[in-house]
C-alpha cells in the first residue's frame, strides 16, 4: 500500500465522525450565528436582516448582565470545590499506599452514586432537603435551636444551595478520573520517595499531583463547560429565582428560547456562551499545558 492510498483510506475512516461532527457541532454554531443577525419571524412577518441590533439588546439587558454575574460566582464556588473534593476523595479510596483502609469498595460506590442519578431526581431530592419548616436541613438546624429559613426563597442563600448541589453531584465524576490515574502511579516512585524521608505532604506535591495534571485538565475543562450548561436543577428547583438570584446564562437562554419563543435573541446569548467556553478553554490549554508532565 502506498502513501497515497493509505492516506485516502485513513480519511475515509475518519469520514463518519467527520460527518456527524459537521451535522451536529459545526453546522449548528454557524447557523446560531446566523440566526443571530436576524429577528426573530412570526406567522404574519418573516425574519428580517436587523445585523448587532440584538447584540445592542443583550448589551443593554439587566437580566443578562446578573445571569452571567450569578454564573461567575457559580463557576467559582464549584469548579474549585467538586475537583479538590474528587482529588480527595480518590486518593482516600486508592488503596495503593500504605494504610489501606477497609470497605473501600463500598466507598467508591458510595462516593459515585451521586453520579448515576438522574439530574432531576437529585433536584427533586434535595429541594426536599431545602424544604422550609420540615425539610431535613431545617430539622438539623432545629436542633441547634435556629430559626426557620427558606433556604431557596433567600436571594443570600439560593445560589450557593445550587452549588451545593452541584458538587455533590460531580465531585464522585471527577473521582473516576482521578482514581484510575492514581492507579497508573508506580509505587516505586512512593517507596524510593519513603526512603529519602519524605513526608505524605512532599509526596503529593512532588510525585502525586504533578503526574496528575493531565487528568486535572480534562476534569478541569469538564467542570467549568458543566458550570456554565446548568438547567435542570433550576428548573425543579428554582426557576431562576428568587427575582433572577439563581438565573444561570444557559438557563436565560431557555427562557428566552422556549419560554418567550425570541429565537434570535436566544441566538444572540448562545454565541456569548460559545464564545466565553472558547476563551476558557483557550485560557485553560495555554496555562496548563505547559505544566503538565506526561507518563
């Protein structure tokens, strides 16, 4: 087989994912940019060409501005949070190192399952737990003789219950991750690291963490696109209120989309969050890669 040929035939196995990348990732975000220079038609007026006037709207629209406020203070309070959880989490169940302790499988099924459930089952779990007067929090918090709180009618304390939520959910995800690159670990570099009289601290930081930088940036680059693509928890739970306290830019971008049936306008929002995840991951790749040591 020469070159040419197998060139042609590596590109004919790729054509497939090709396809079906273009259909449904390139093909949609050019058309959402598209749709975004228009108004939005109706049933007696078709779309009109109308350029940024749409971007002028978002621009000046408060409720854009404090949904994309709230989604930064989201991102901040669970990126963070859910990966130092899951790194934690793992290297508690590894069972490499000495120390092992027992029922470490019941653990990592215990730590995963919040995973395997349904996103709407979880909210509707915990919007149990937030329930004012006889909600499990409010009954732990009786105990300590504190008065009653609506825990997600509270514009203080909705957001920071949803990241709640959040990391309880994802920190067992990102587990996973962490938990089969510890297992890639030689306990050879632990046993000379030992001889040398190095602390558990000194490990982590000269040989653990280090070589588990290359799953911290997938886990990374995974926590901040689950940051900012939250809708179902505040569907069950919220509803972008109270007065728009837990409105996330995804979740606006529904209401706008399905809820007020402005397409164009939707278009509009979905192209800043396509673009603020483009800037992340620019950001992300650029710092990081340079940081990270491959096995």
């Amino acid at each position: 087989m020469n070159r040419t040929t197998a060139q042609v035939h590596g590109w004919l196995l790729l054509l497939p994912t090709a396809v079906l990348l273009a259909a449904f990732t390139h093909y949609p975000a050019v058309a959402t940019l598209w749709h975004s220079f228009f108004s939005t038609p109706k049933p007696a007026r078709p779309a009109a060409f109308t350029g940024l006037e749409n971007y002028r709207v978002l621009y000046e629209d408060p409720v854009f501005w404090q949904s994309l406020t709230n989604n930064f203070w989201f991102a901040l309070g669970t990126i963070p949070a859910s990966i130092g959880l899951a790194l934690l989490m793992a290297i508690w169940v590894n069972g490499r190192l000495k120390g092992e302790i027992r029922g470490r499988a019941f653990l990592r099924l215990a730590f995963f399952t919040p995973t395997v459930l349904p996103m709407v089952a979880v909210a509707n779990i915990w919007l149990f737990f937030y329930t004012p007067q006889y909600g499990l929090l409010e009954q732990i918090t009786a105990l300590f003789g504190l008065p009653n709180h609506n825990w997600l009618g509270s514009q203080s304390t909705a957001l920071a219950c949803l990241m709640v939520v959040t990391v309880w959910k994802e920190a067992g995800f990102f587990m996973i991750f962490y938990l089969a690159a510890l297992q890639g670990v030689s306990p050879n570099l632990y046993e000379a690291a030992r001889i040398e009289g190095a602390s558990a601290w000194t490990m982590f930081r000269r040989i653990t963490f280090p070589l588990l930088m290359p799953t911290t940036l997938f886990v990374l680059v995974n926590a901040v696109i689950n940051s900012f693509r939250l809708v179902d928890h505040i569907v069950v739970m919220t509803r972008g209120g109270p007065d728009n306290a837990t409105s996330l830019l995804l979740y606006y971008i529904y209401e706008v989309g399905f809820k007020f049936w402005d397409s164009s306008y939707a278009a509009s929002l979905t192209m800043v969050l396509l673009l603020i995840l483009a800037a992340a991951a620019v950001i992300q790749f650029g710092f990081l890669e340079r940081r990270i040591h491959y096995r």
